[in-house]
C-alpha cells in the first residue's frame, strides 16, 4: 500500500515520544520494552488508515492509534502472565524477563495511559473514543475469561468458540476502525459498517491463526506450530472434530486433551491431534469459515459512504491480511 509508510513514520514518531525519558526506570523499561518488540502493528495502522479514508486526518489520529497499540499490549503482558508464557515474539515475555509483580504493574501503566493519550482530544469526540474504548475494555475482558473457562470446559460448542474469539480479538480491530472514522467525523452509518468490517474480518483472522497454528510453517507464521494443542487450547478446529467424529475420535481427541505433555512428547500429541483433525476435515472446514468472514467484511464496505478507490484500500488490506503463508 503507497500510504504504508506515511502511517508507520506518523505512529513511530508518536510512539516514540510517548516512550521517551520515563521515571522510574523500574516501571517503564518493561513497556519500552514490549512496545519495541514491534509486531504486526495492525490496530494502529487501521486507525491512521480509517481516519485518511473518511477525511485526510492521519495525522489527527496519531494519539489514538498509539491508545489502542499501547491498550493492545497491556493485555499481551497480562494474557502472558496467566498463561505463563516464556515468549512473546520470539522474545522472552515482561514477567519472565522481570518478574510477576512488574508485569503486572507495568501492564496497569499501559492500561492508564491509553486512556491518558486520548485527553488530548477535545469534548465531544474524547467522549465519543473514551466510551468506544471502554465498551471495548470490557469486552476483551469478557473474551479472556472465557477462553480461561473454555480450557476446563468439554461441552462448549463453536458457536461459543465464535463468541469468544469476537469478543476477545475481533472487537478491538473493529475498534480501531472506528476510532478513525469518528476522528474523521464519519457518519453514523459509516461508523456502524467499518466496524462491523473490522469485527468479522479480525473473527477470520483469528480463526486462520487457529488454522495456522496446526497447518502453517513456523517461519512464516513466526509461532511454534502446534503450541495451542500442546496448550490444550480448544480452538475451532477442535470443536469440528468433536463436532463430526466419530465416536473413537471424540474419546481419543479427548484423551490427548487431557494430558499436560512436555516437550519431549509433544511431536506425538501434535501429530495424533492432527491425524484427528485431518480425518474429520476440520481443516477444510475452518478454511471454509475463514472465507466466508471474510466475505461478509467485504459486504459491508459497499455501505461506506466513501469513494470506490477508498473502499478498494479497504479491502486490499483485508486481503492483504488473509494472504499470509500457510
């Protein structure tokens, strides 16, 4: 995308800024560090991204692309804290590099200053990000608690699977989106379709992650594969499985997920669990879920009130988006 380096310059600049000459040093080495890991950058970039479409505000989006990257990796410190997590892209995780009690700490300043950014907006669109972001806030919550519940839980289906990942990834690029659009002082019909967009395409992203997870190559998609079947974690696949197995390989898919294996069993377990999901063609199935998001996005750009090139920017990214390598 021609605009991909205006938006990284504009945010990396921001970013920086915020970062510099804090005190004390116990406090915010942690989140320097986190935040310069880098990632994938996808919510800020939707932020400047939405803001430029709707009405050429990049540069007025800034503070609130750097709330939702900074409120981003508040929830990687702590989501990693209760997993007990060793690495975070490839890096050793806050809490272990520190210890519990920084991550915690340092995952609160997080919290607190991606709230604090967005007083530089004046009422009533400070109003109008701030109870976005709280609706937001709470939800992510919510979908955290569930995917904690779903690991102890055999009766949860893929609709409630579904709803978790919603909850806990999607509503947060649809937030993104928003927070631009409204920066660019959209309509309200343009507000409620670029969400939506951003909702049921971060639902495809992540169940291409679920996908990826057992499917990928590990150095394109930068993870460990088969770490959420060492994890148990029962992720769509799983819930297909269960779903269109047989009897045996419900029990046997059972079994394997009630065993915590270490390493040195963990190629067995992957490859058993993945000749189950192989034999139920839940591959297949996941896929067919992931395109079919993605198209209902793409749906909803034709209600964007924007010009025909806008939309195609839009969905060139999403596009961009599901291409990763399997």
């Amino acid at each position: 995308m021609k605009n991909e380096k205006k938006y990284r310059d504009a945010f990396e600049s921001g970013l920086k800024n915020y970062l510099d000459k804090k005190s004390p040093k116990n406090l915010y080495e942690p989140i320097q560090y986190i935040l310069n890991l880098g990632g994938k950058r996808i919510r800020p970039f939707l932020v400047l991204m939405s803001a430029d479409l709707f009405g050429n505000k990049y540069k007025e989006a800034v503070s609130a692309a750097l709330a939702i990257e900074i409120f981003h990796n508040f929830t990687l410190v702590h989501d990693d804290i209760m997993d007990s997590a060793k690495l975070r892209r490839g890096s050793a995780t806050v809490h272990s590099k520190w210890n519990i009690n920084t991550g915690i700490i340092s995952g609160d300043v997080m919290l607190i200053s991606a709230y604090q950014i967005l007083e530089e907006y004046e009422n009533p669109l400070f109003s109008k990000l701030t109870k976005l972001l709280n609706k937001t806030a709470l939800e992510v919550c919510k979908g955290q608690q569930y995917d904690i519940d779903f690991e102890k839980k055999v009766e949860v289906n893929h609709n409630n699977y579904l709803e978790m990942i919603r909850l806990k990834t999607a509503v947060l690029i649809g937030c993104g989106l928003k927070m631009g659009a409204l920066i660019a002082n959209a309509s309200q019909e343009d507000l409620e379709a670029i969400y939506e967009f951003g909702e049921l395409l971060g639902i495809a992203f992540q169940i291409q992650d679920d996908y990826l997870d057992v499917y990928g190559d590990s150095i394109s998609f930068g993870k460990k594969i088969g770490g959420d079947i060492i994890e148990n974690k029962k992720t769509i696949l799983f819930h297909y499985a269960m779903s269109n197995g047989s009897i045996n390989e419900k029990k046997e898919l059972l079994k394997w997920y009630d065993k915590r294996i270490g390493n040195a069993l963990g190629n067995e377990k992957i490859d058993a669990v993945k000749s189950i999901f192989d034999k139920t063609n839940a591959g297949e199935a996941c896929m067919k879920l992931v395109n079919d998001y993605t198209k209902r996005a793409f749906k909803k750009l034709s209600h964007l009130n924007i010009n025909q090139d806008a939309k195609n920017i839009f969905k060139n990214f999403g596009n961009n988006l599901m291409k990763r390598k399997f």
